[in-house]
C-alpha cells in the first residue's frame, strides 16, 4: 500500500509551460497500470500543450472545481465541477480553462502509468504545408518538444 498528499507530490509542469501546477500522482506513488495527474488551472492555462490524442491510452478528465473547457472534433465541451468526460484512444482533445476561476481537476489514463510518445499526435498548422496536419511528438534531451509533421516531415521545435 502507498500513500500520499496531493500537496506533497512536487510539481511538475508542461515544458511548454501551459499550466502552472501539475502533480503527477502515478509518478509519486509507482503506479505501472494507469496515470493519474492532478491540476491547478489558472485562467488561460490548458492541460496539454494543444488539440492532440493518445493513441495508445484513453483518457478521463475529472473536474473537482470550475469549469473546463475541451475543444473536440465535434465542437467544444464544458465540464463543470463533479462531472467527467472521457476520450478514447484516436479523439482528438484540448482541455483548458477559459473562464475567470480556478479549475481543480484530475487527468487519468490508462493503459499504462504513461503514453508512448511515438503513440502521441498533435494537430498544428505546418508552415510547409500550409494547413493544421497531425504532428508526431518526441520529447528531447533538454526537455523540449520536437514536433515533426506526418505529411512533409518538417520539424520544429516547441517549449
């Protein structure tokens, strides 16, 4: 058994800096079958770095207070405090808080108490081609990420 203070888990933000304050709680407390994630989002912060899916992970976002908001590939959702949305491997997602209060909620994914990067897709406008295409992700050395298109393999670097 293990046990821990969601305020005692260091934080650990996005390296694109969209959030402030991340707890990864699987990290702090070993899990091997699922990830769970705690936020703090102020106004204008998001949970990722943009629109992107798992493909090999689903993912489940519990809002404990304020209201999210996640930008789908059917449009915008609002989940408000004590309701979940879940996304499956391939939906495309962008969570974030737009709104003027404190959003307090918990990202989980399972399998595995983290996604593979090479199972991870963003959508970005490529300046190559011209329009928003999915971008392959591989997190660098330096804590950067290196976003390559999947048409013209131009890459670029973020965070």
């Amino acid at each position: 058994m293990e046990k821990v203070a969601i305020d005692d888990v260091e934080t650990e933000p996005n390296p694109m800096k969209v959030h402030s304050i991340r707890r990864p709680i699987s990290k702090a407390l070993g899990f091997t079958d699922f990830a769970m994630n705690y936020f703090e989002l102020e106004p204008g912060e998001s949970f990722s770095g943009g629109m992107h899916t798992h493909y090999d992970q689903e993912e489940v976002f519990y809002v404990q207070e304020g209201t999210a908001t996640f930008d789908t590939e059917n449009g915008q959702v609002t989940v408000e405090d004590g309701e979940v949305i879940r996304f499956a491997p391939g939906d495309f997602q962008k969570g974030y808080n737009d709104g003027d209060e404190t959003v307090v909620g918990f990202a989980f994914g399972a399998p595995g108490a983290q996604h593979d990067w090479e199972d991870l897709e963003s959508l970005v406008y490529c300046q190559d081609c011209e329009e928003e295409l999915g971008h392959s992700l591989e997190l660098t050395d330096d804590g950067a990420f290196r976003l390559t298109c999947n048409e013209c393999e131009n890459s670029f670097m973020m965070g």
